[in-house]
C-alpha cells in the first residue's frame, strides 16, 4: 500500500484516479485547491507520493491561470520541500504547454517548478504532457469535445461542428489511470515512462458520426468493433452518458403460433445474434444452408435436433436441454430443425456468422424427416 497525495481529486482525472486507486489498496489523501499553507503541509504529512492535477483552464480572467496554476504548484512544490522526506510527484500538464498563450504558459511555468523540485530533491518528477482525456465523468460543455458530443448525441441535442476535418488527438481515462497506478505502485521508479499510450487520432466530423451510429444501433441492431482500441473506449465513454431512463431499449418480437422470435445484435463482420421460442410440440426451421452456419442453444426446455444430408439422405438426431447446456452447429449441405419435445416452452440462444440478407437469403427448404 503505498500513501498517495492527490490536488484535483474532484475533477475528471482525479475522480478516476481516486477510485482506481482505492481498489488497488492505496491510502488517498485528498488535497482541496483552496488549501491553506499549514492545511496542504499537513496533507502531504507521509505522502509517498504526490499527484498534482489540480489546475485552471477556463477562469473568468486570465490572471487565473497564474494564480490556479503557477501559484498553486508553487505552494505546493515548497510545502513538499520541507517534509522529512519528500515525495515523487506527478504533474499532469497539456500539450496546451507548448502554445503561447497564457494558459499554455502558465502550464510551462508549472512544469519548470516541478522539474526544479524533483532535481533540487534527488526524486522523481514526472510531467505527463496530455493530450485532450475522455472517458466517463468527463464534464460535457467544458472542455471536451468528446464529453460534450457525448451528452448531446445521447440526448437527441444538436451538434455544433465548426470544421468537420479538425484533427483530434485522444487518450483515453482507462489508459492515463493506469499508467498513473503503475507509479503509485513504484513510486521511486524513474524509468516510468512520462507519456500516456495509445494517443487516438480522429477528425471532429469522423468522432460526431461514430457517436450517432452507436445511437442508432438500438434501431438497426448493428454494433462494431467495439471490444478493443479507439472503438472499445469510444463506446464505453459514449455509453456512460445515458441517463439512467435509457439505460434499456426494446426490440421488435416476431411472433406466430409456433412461437417468438427476436434479434438482438447485428455485426459488421461476426454475424448476429437472436432467440426464439418454441411451444411444445412445434417444430421449427426444416431448411439447409450452402455456406451460412449457425450455432443453438437451448436455454430453456427439452429439444431434438434433427439432421439429413441433401444428397445422401443420411439423417442424424441428438436431444439437449437447458439443464446440460450443449452448442449444436449447422453444417453447410445438412437440412436441419429443432422440435420441443418438452412440456414447456423451450427457448433457444442464436448465433448466426452472417447477417441476413432477403436478397441472398441461403435458405433452401427442404423437410429433415418425412412426415
């Protein structure tokens, strides 16, 4: 367990942050920005430690970047100083750093007094030059496009897109916290690295309608890649700004005497994803496939499977149920269907490699045993 220090706990990055490192064990001290002098040396009292995210990027007037940023790291830096032992520390900067502006300035300001602190004391200064962060808890309307698209394309709010080809460069919370925890973990480990990868490189017009197609796929049903990289975190960040009433959506239930049938996910590129149901007694499908293949299983209820080769009138029956779950898979050539067998209503899991296309549906009917 390691004693960590904390300015800005109650921002974007320090919200993350605190929680991460609360689940790995660490003590989190919390430092409020308006901290006295003998209030922020008594914070930092056994700080192992110290991560400064505390900072001002839109005062009502520019004189409050030198006193949020400049003037704060300045006391801070000193209060460090005479503690027995003082900490490592963490400063999170911008790339806003290298502009002339005097937000970009007050940054530098702040980052010299960081680097002045780690040589004068022997320990290490890290100084995380960070591009724009996105992820959960992002305030929209502030200063994050990506928070703000968020917030309004989840809400049915318009858009204000000033140059569609902007180029953005992202990093996303998950990956800054963690690098964080790594020196929370080891904080007198100076070979940890002083950037946050990966930087994620979008366009503003490109980042708006990646956002409306994950809005849209509660109507189409078509989700993407959406397990790793830019898209995994883009998704998650998009998904936690619905508000709670939204947190479910309906599908359409196709419905005839047999029973129900539902799809639940499209993809690009891996199939779909759907249910049905059978009453007892029913038997459903009775049809072959040239190259599409499926993959059952059944949830609820008793089934028999049954299989006929088209060309050689082979015939093949199994029997699963929801009590032993077992996978049955469509072989190419092979007429198949599924009967309930049971006394109550079986239900079915589904996946299929291919969306269903009406024009090409391959779909051949064709009974598995006569009649």
């Amino acid at each position: 367990m390691t004693v960590v220090a904390v300015t800005g706990a109650s921002g974007f990055i320090g919200r993350n942050l605190v929680l991460r490192l609360r689940e790995l064990n660490h003590k989190v001290v919390s430092i409020p920005h308006q901290a006295d002098d003998a209030a922020l040396l008594a914070a930092l009292g056994g700080a192992e430690v110290v991560f400064h995210l505390a900072g001002v990027n839109r005062p009502e007037t520019t004189g409050e970047y030198e006193t949020g940023n400049v003037g704060m790291t300045d006391r801070l830096v000193a209060a460090m100083r005479q503690l027995p032992t003082p900490p490592p520390v963490v400063y999170a900067s911008s790339i806003q750093a290298a502009a002339d502006n005097p937000y970009g300035r007050s940054k530098r300001e702040a980052e010299a007094l960081i680097t002045g602190y780690a040589q004068q004391t022997s320990v290490p200064g890290w100084i995380f030059r960070l591009p724009n962060v996105f992820g959960k808890w992002c305030r929209p309307n502030y200063n994050s496009v990506v928070a703000t698209f968020c917030h309004n394309v989840s809400r049915g709010l318009p858009l204000t897109i000033i140059d569609p080809a902007a180029i953005l460069k992202l990093v996303y919370i998950d990956d800054v916290v963690e690098h964080f925890a790594a020196i929370a973990a080891a904080p007198l480990d100076s070979t940890i690295a002083s950037e946050i990868a990966p930087i994620y490189e979008t366009t503003v017009g490109d980042l708006a309608q990646q956002l409306q197609i994950f809005r849209d796929s509660r109507t189409t049903l078509l989700t993407g890649a959406v397990g790793t990289g830019f898209l995994r975190a883009l998704h998650a960040t998009y998904v936690s700004y619905l508000e709670p009433a939204n947190f479910a959506y309906p599908l359409k239930a196709h419905s005839d005497p047999r029973g129900m049938f539902v799809e639940m996910l499209r993809t690009p590129d891996s199939g779909q994803f759907s249910f049905f149901t059978a009453h007892p007694g029913i038997t459903r499908g009775g049809h072959y496939h040239h190259s599409k293949t499926e993959k059952f299983l059944v949830v609820q209820g008793h089934a028999r499977f049954g299989f006929r080769h088209v060309l050689t009138d082979e015939v093949f029956t199994l029997e699963t149920s929801g009590e032993t779950p077992t996978v049955v898979e469509t072989v190419p050539g092979w007429s198949h269907d599924i009967t309930n067998i049971g006394q109550e209503t079986l239900l079915v899991m589904l996946w299929a490699n291919e969306l269903f296309d009406p024009q090409r549906p391959d779909t051949v009917p064709a009974k598995v045993l006569p009649e």
